[in-house]
C-alpha cells in the first residue's frame, strides 16, 4: 500500500485546513521517545503498521530528523535534486522510517471528534491507528490533521504508527537551499475538537490612519462572542464593527489587544492587532506609513538539531533580530513554526510567509526536450493549490503577516496564477509576492534576487517599469563568508527612491551541523557527509555563525540599518536624523565622548530634541566638549551614542541603537602615541645593531624567503589572500591564481648602504609569465629601531587588479596585541561601515573570524599604530591594514574547518597598503571597481620599535 509514494496529490482523509488557534480543546503532546525503525527502502519495510511488533526496534526522540539520531546521513544541495529527474518517480532507494507509540485516550474526549495533528514531518507519510489505514498526506512544513475518532476509544490505550519517506512526489516540490533531512521534525498532539467549539477563526482587524479608528470582524465557524475586556467590546462574531481609540500594530509598535472568543463549546484567545496594509501610488504601507524592509531570510535551523527547533531557538532568533534592529521577516521558504509568528505579532517584525515550494532544481523556463517545471505541469496544479491554502488558513490570524509569498524559484506557470487566485479570494487583504514574475504579470509586489544598486536605481527613478509596483530585493547581500560588502550603496538607493523599499539579507544564519570530523568537532557543510552531489559550503551564508554568535556581516548590516543616523552637521555640531517608521526618539537618550588617539578625555549628555520620523536637527556640542574639540589635538574623535532609556520587552535599558563617529581635528599625517605595556618580549636579540666603521646603520639578511632584520623574520611583498567565498565562487580567485599571484617567488636584486639607509631591491613575480613587482626597501635607523621606506613599481603585463598588496612577516609567538584604528571587529574597504576608530587590544586568537571555511579574515583597516607584544609599529605616512595569524595564508587557504587551523610556536603579521573589497560576488553583482586594488605604484612608510 505505498502507490501514495509517487502520488501527486496532496494526501488522503486529511481534514481541510484551519487556523492556528489557542484553544480550550484538550490535547495530549505525544512528543518524546517513540519506537523506530530504518528501511533502506519502501519495498523492504515490512507490511506490518496494522499489528506491528516493535520488539527489537530502536526509540527516536520526537520531534527530530532521523538523519541527526544516527539513522543515515544528511545531504546539502542549493539547486540539483539529488534523484532523477522524472517525476513523480523517487529513487527504489528511498529510506523508510516507522515510529510507533501507545497513548492512552483521555476518558473525557468522549464525545468529542478525535484528532491528529502533525506541525511538520518531512517529506510524505503515512497513519495507521489500532492497526487501521487512517490516510497519507505530503507538505513537509505544513500541518496535517486526521480525523481518527472512529478509530480509538476514550478511556482505553491507542496505538499510533506512522510510516515516513524521505522521498515522494512532494520532493519535486520541496527542492529549498537546504540540508535534506527526513522525519518527523513538529509536534504530534492528540486533540479533543468538540462540536460546538470553533475550530476555525479568522480575525479581520484594520485601522484607518486618517481618522484613528480601527475596525474589527471576526468569522468564525460556530458563532459566538469576542470580547475585549481593554476596549469594552463585546461583538457577536461576523458582524463588522468600528472600534474608536485603539493603537495601531506596527512592527515598531507591536500593540496587541486580547480577546477571547466565547462559545458554547468552549474559548479561544485572540491577539488583535490593528493593522492595515495598502499600496498606495507604487508605494507598501502599513497604516498609511510607507514602510523599508529591513528584513532577513530566515531558514529554521539548528547545529544539532535541525529544522526541529525549540520555542527557546525561535524566541532567540527574535531577540537577536529585534536588538539588531532588524524589522523583517521572509520565511525562505516555507511557513515557519505557528510560535515563531506569534512571536512576531509580540515583538514586531513584518513577515513575508512563504508557501512550501521550491523547484529550482528544473530550471526556471525549461525548454523541450526537458521536463516543465512543476509550476507548468498541470499534474502538480492540485498540490501546489492546496499548499498555498493550507499555508494563508494555519498564518490568517498573525497581523506580523503583511505579504504572502507563493514560494521560491519555481520559473514562471499557470500553477503560480492559480495560487495567487486562491489567495486572493482567501485573503483579499494582503498583498502577494513571487520573486520569479519578473515581467509583473499578476503579483502585487515588485521582487529581485541580488540586483545591483545601480539596478534597483534604475528600477527606483522609472514607475513606468513593471506597473509602478513597490520593489522590494526579497533577497539580497549574500552573507556567505567574509561579507557582505557594499551594503551603504543599497540603503542609498532605498532612502532615495520613495519605490525601492528595501529587501532580505540571504540569509540569517549559517547552516552549519555540529558533527565531528578525524576526532575534532566541526560545523559541516556539502560533502561532509559523504554525499556524491552537493554544493559544498553554500549552505553557511547567514549572519550569525551556527551558534548564533554574530558574524561581522551581521554587525555590519546592525550599522547600516540603524533607525536613527548621526553625521557631522558641517558646523563643528552633530545632525541627528529619525529614521523610525512610527516611533519618535523620547525612547533613547544621546551621551558624547571624546578621544584624543584612543584614551577618552571627555564624556557628556547630549541634548538633542525630540524627533518625529523623518525629522531631523542639528546638535551644538556641550560646551566641555566644544573646548577639546578647539584644542585640535591630533586624533580627537567624537562618539555619539544613542541607547534606550528604559528596558523593553526585548532589550535591556543602555542597550545601544545608534551610534555616530565624527573627527574633530583636521587630519594630517599619522601621529605617534606612547608605546603600551607589553605581557613579553618578542626577540632576545636587539631590534638595531650597532654602526661600525665600515658597516651599515641597519644590519639584515636578504634571501629567497624575504628579509631577516631588526627582529622581523622573512619579511617579503603580500599579493595573495586566503580566497573568500566571493572571490572562489564567481571564478575571481581562479583568475588570480592563472595570474599566478598565488605563487610568487622573490629575488634579491641588489643590496646594500645607500644614502644612510640599509638598501634592498627585489623583485616579486611569478613563474612562467612576465610580469613582476619591483619593490624599494630603505630600512633607516631610529631610536629604538627602524623606519622601512618601501615604494614598489609593477612591471610588465601586470594583473589589473590585485587581492591585496602589502608585506608580511614572522615573529616568535605573540600572546596579545593593541592597537589604534579601527575596531573592534575586522574591517575591510567595503565593510567598514561597523569599524569605529579607537584603541583595542586582543589575544591572537581573538582577532581571528571562524567562518565554518577558513578564509581572508581578521583585517582591521586603517591602522595607526599596532604593538605585538613589545614590537611597535607605527604608520609614518598612510595607514595600513592589520592582519595578525598563528598560521599561515596557506594553511588558512588549505583548511576545510576552523579547527584544522592549528597555531604554532610562530606568528604571521600581514600589513597591508590596500586590500580588494569583499563584495558578495559568491551570489550578487560583481565587485565595483571602487572597491578593487588596483595595480599601480605604491609606498609604504613604517616605524619599527621595541618598547
């Protein structure tokens, strides 16, 4: 009986869908150990479910994939599926797990209609209750509900089995960028539905932001009351009412009403929020306010779990949204669990709520002789349908929800247009999204993948172009990696074009599974598990690590997406800018600090104004500050702080919004500060050795490995980097590597005394081509140690553009590191917006980045000075790029895994003129060529000394 294998329909006896509800209806959780058994395939699991004997067979905690509790193995895939394409065939070798369990019937559901209910089980399942074929049902993220009343009896024991696929039908359907885990991954509940209880609600609240009012209307399937104890209403359901004096819901503001629905047959609690979207003359809004997305994508996940995530991952995906600022929502690309958008009607973020549906896999206009994709083949039409009606009935009542999505890259079918119908004619009141109708055939909502700046510009001045609808990039700034970089250029865009609001970070966090490879524990990627087909490391893009920690992206985007903006007003003041959608500023309070080369000379209150959204002022400094900035000592920087004022249901007070940094003097050329404190020494031996008769200033060895002086051991030109998932997956790095930039060798060309200053020449090229770098370094003594002056030429048929160009070197082991520049995390051209100038100190291994594949990391540009333990160095001229390593760049470009990066008894300083940006080329535009390092004559002036 396993024809509903390669079904295309949606399942069998399963009961219409219905909405989400808190309810008085009895339930009996049947989440915990359940007996399970493996079969390699569907023809080898036995035809027992009606009498099965689970005498010998495992227990498997619910929910949870199989994969994780030791049964197979998991696979990553972006696009390909990794079966045949024929559908709605699936491999003979198609794993089939069973779980069983008895549950004992309360005695009071007598009379009631006895239901179960699955959240979610991945991909296609079957329910057999005391021994009876029950029905089968598909949709691995939406809920299935069998009515099994005939089949148990309250009072007595009944057992429950369940046969899962981790391949069907449904799998064409379900080919989302993400691990393939099979099994029952949601909550099962045994409920007690009485008859006169309703079952299905649907609360239609609306507020009207010209005269305050708000609206309500709440149909119901048994008719009953709804009261608001906080509005003093009472209203008979399916009649519309308007309600004076109520506070609107917004993802700022997320004000809730509760309500409770009374019936004979019992309550259910309601939380009500007044809100209305409307697109107005190409503009989204809610409640009248146009709205910017400053959204992410957000996959469920867990590094040991899965997608079987606990209410404690979901409320801790919302704090680190709503502390960083972020005030949206796409569930790529499935409905989330039910919590999650509760917790998004609590917290505020806007949701975007995704169908179940991705068929990348086909191709998105599939040419004879090749298969149409799902979405034009009338077989799936049925399925495809029922997912996008089962997805708006569970998500109706959730005022987060302000968009529908019919899925994910599917290509373009008349599939689509009977999804959008249905939602539609269900819910007229919000608009719908599909990315892939780039012509705007029938969505409401205008949507791009990974379009340039200078594209959604494009888009932003001409409303002749696809029906002057809001344009939003549903994904967008691919955090794979080291980036995203260029995300100031966007919210340029967004701010300027009335049209283009905003878009979704791909994505939020890396999907890295906790495992354990050669005895060391890793976050897995693609082909980690052994799997034939896979795309590698694609699956870890998010802005937090798989911990949840937060990457630097993600301070990034934090910085770039602040709600209040401060910059210098021009005048020796302070311009303050709301952005806030709805909220005034009376929430925060500003503080000012001033620097002079990193130590704090001054703090005071900020006076600024209240702000209304989209005001702005111009703040005069504190007199006591005004007085240091007059001072013009070198290096004055000024640091205003926006924090809230009191504590909010998801930050505490003091937790920082904003934040601005303005320098007050005029710069000049680098300045020196005192030399720091040193925990050791670096070398016994004397940074500068003594002039003899006959000898130069500065003595070293110059060699094949670099150039030994002063302390600094094999120091040499840098042209390479470690390639960044940007530089590897567009093909950059293979362009660099046919360059041969990472494989230059060093000659000595000359050396010796001249003009006061220890002279060498080299020349820096790689084998068999003919280019090369000529490079100049005049080591000069000082005080305490040395000054390099390096120039360098390129010569010959030079790359246009170079990975980084700076000099690296070695020294014995470095314990820690201060330094002034920027901070405290890493920063690079096009991702310096998070970088604030001051002074830092950190342990080596705390400079280091753990993205799940090493890559270029830990670079804190624009360095004045960095001391290593007792060694100083000091930018003479320009500021450079600071890279400290226990390792090397071939060691970081060879490992897999972060914990393959084993320090040893050396340390590797890199310190840069320039790097190339980051970019997010692994999916998105090419980098700009602002941000490129391009080939050209260069210097460097550093002073090196020993304190």
């Amino acid at each position: 009986m396993s024809d509903y294998v390669e079904d295309f329909g949606s399942g069998a006896n399963v009961l219409p869908p219905r909405s989400w509800l808190d309810d008085d209806a009895r339930r009996v959780p049947l989440g915990g150990e359940w007996s399970f058994r493996l079969s390699p395939t569907v023809a080898a699991a036995p035809d027992d479910l009606t009498d099965p004997d689970t005498t010998g067979w495992d227990t498997i905690t619910v929910p949870g994939h199989w994969q994780l509790s030791g049964y197979g193995k998991p696979a990553y895939t972006n696009v390909v599926y990794p079966f045949p394409l024929e559908p709605p065939y699936v491999p003979t070798d198609n794993p089939t797990g069973d779980y069983v369990r008895t549950v004992t019937v309360p005695a009071d559901f007598a009379g009631a209609k006895i239901v179960l209910r699955f959240e979610g089980v991945d991909s296609r399942f079957a329910v057999y209750v005391n021994g009876e074929w029950v029905g089968w049902s598909s949709g691995s993220r939406l809920a299935s509900e069998f009515d099994v009343t005939a089949l148990v009896a309250p009072g007595n024991e009944a057992r429950i089995a369940v046969r899962v696929h981790q391949w069907s039908a449904g799998s064409y359907v379900e080919d989302q960028d993400m691990w393939w885990l099979s099994g029952i991954f949601r909550e099962v509940n045994l409920l007690a539905l009485r008859p006169d209880a309703p079952t299905d609600v649907f609360v239609k609240a609306a507020w009207d932001h010209v005269d305050g009012a708000g609206t309500l209307l709440v149909e119901s399937d048994v008719p009953g009351t709804v009261s608001v104890a906080e509005l003093g209403l009472e209203v008979p359901t399916g009649e519309h009412v308007r309600v004076e004096g109520v506070q609107p819901w917004s993802a700022e503001v997320p004000r809730l009403y509760d309500a409770v629905l009374r019936t004979a047959g019992g309550d259910v609690r309601l939380r009500i929020g007044f809100r209305t979207v409307a697109i107005v003359d190409g503009i989204f809004t809610v409640n009248g306010n146009r709205v910017l997305f400053n959204g992410v994508n957000r996959h469920e996940f867990h590094p040991d779990r899965g997608r079987s995530v606990t209410e404690q991952d979901m409320l801790d995906d919302v704090l680190v949204m709503k502390r960083a600022g972020i005030n949206a929502v796409r569930t790529s690309h499935y409905p989330p669990h039910p919590h999650f958008l509760e917790l998004c009607d609590e917290y505020g973020l806007y949701v975007i709520d995704e169908c179940d549906l991705e068929s990348h896999g086909f191709g998105y206009e599939p040419q004879p002789p090749k298969l149409p994709n799902p979405v034009m083949d009338e077989r799936f039409r049925d399925d495809l349908v029922n997912r996008m009606r089962r997805t708006v009935h569970r998500d109706k009542n959730h005022p987060s929800i302000v968009i529908w999505s019919l899925g994910n890259e599917c290509g373009m079918g008349d599939n689509l247009k009977a999804m959008y119908d249905l939602v539609k004619e269900l819910d007229p009141s919000r608009p719908v999204h599909y990315e892939r109708d780039t012509e705007a055939e029938f969505v409401d909502i205008y949507s791009r993948m990974y379009a340039s700046p200078e594209q959604c510009a494009e888009i932003g001045a001409d409303a002749a172009l696809y029906r002057n609808l809001p344009y939003i990039l549903c994904e967008y700034g691919h955090a794979m990696g080291n980036g995203p970089g260029g995300l100031l250029d966007y919210r340029e865009v967004f701010e300027k074009y009335p049209r283009c609001q905003g878009g979704f970070i791909w994505e939020f966090i890396d999907h890295g599974l906790r495992t354990t490879i050669d005895g060391r524990e890793v976050y897995a990627y693609g082909g980690d598990f052994g799997e034939p087909i896979h795309d590698g490391n694609f699956v870890c893009d998010g802005l937090l690590f798989p911990d949840r920690t937060p990457s630097p992206g993600m301070h990034e985007f934090v910085k770039v997406i602040e709600p209040v903006r401060i910059v210098a007003d021009g005048n020796d003041g302070v311009t303050v800018t709301n952005h806030y959608e709805v909220l005034d500023t009376s929430h925060l309070v500003f503080t000012a600090r001033v620097e002079v080369e990193g130590e704090v000379v001054g703090t005071a209150p900020l006076n600024v104004p209240v702000l209304a959204p989209g005001a702005s002022t111009s703040v005069e400094l504190p007199p006591e500050l005004d007085k240091l900035r007059a001072e013009g000592r070198p290096e004055t920087w000024l640091t205003v702080t926006a924090e809230l004022a009191d504590a909010t249901p998801w930050a505490t007070a003091g937790h920082r919004i904003a934040w601005g940094q303005i320098r007050l003097d005029q710069p000049t050329t680098p300045t020196t500060a005192p030399a720091a404190a040193s925990a050791s020494a670096v070398s016994s031996a004397p940074l500068v050795q003594s002039a003899s008769a006959g000898e130069p200033v500065v003595g070293g060895v110059a060699g094949a490995a670099g150039i030994s002086v002063a302390g600094l051991t094999n120091v040499r030109l840098d042209v390479w980097r470690a390639p960044i998932d940007n530089d590897a997956i567009p093909g950059v790095a293979a362009a660099w590597r046919e360059q041969g930039l990472h494989r230059v060798q060093h000659r000595i060309v000359s050396q010796g005394e001249r003009d006061g200053a220890w002279e060498v020449v080299t020349r820096t090229a790689p084998p068999a081509l003919q280019w090369g770098l000529r490079s100049t370094w005049r080591w000069t003594a000082v005080e305490d140690g040395v000054v390099l002056q390096l120039s360098l030429v390129p010569e010959g048929l030079f790359p246009e553009v170079l990975p980084r160009l700076g000099i690296t070197f070695e020294l014995p082991k470095v314990q820690q590191v201060e330094w002034f520049g920027t901070g405290p995390n890493e920063a690079y051209v096009d991702t310096r917006a998070a970088a604030a100038v001051g002074k830092y100190s950190a342990a080596v291994a705390e400079l280091q980045t753990p993205y799940v594949r090493p890559q270029e990391n830990g670079q804190r540009i624009d360095t004045r000075w960095a001391t290593l333990d007792t060694l100083r160095i000091e930018a003479v001229d320009d500021l450079f790029g600071l890279t400290v390593r226990d390792w090397t760049t071939h060691d970081l470009e060879s490992a897999k895994h972060t914990p393959d990066l084993v320090p040893g008894d050396t340390t590797h300083v890199t310190l840069d003129i320039a790097q190339t940006g980051v970019g997010t080329a692994a999916c998105g535009p090419a980098l700009p060529t602002r941000d490129k390092l391009t080939t050209t004559p260069s210097h460097l002036t550093l002073r090196f000394t020993t304190g």
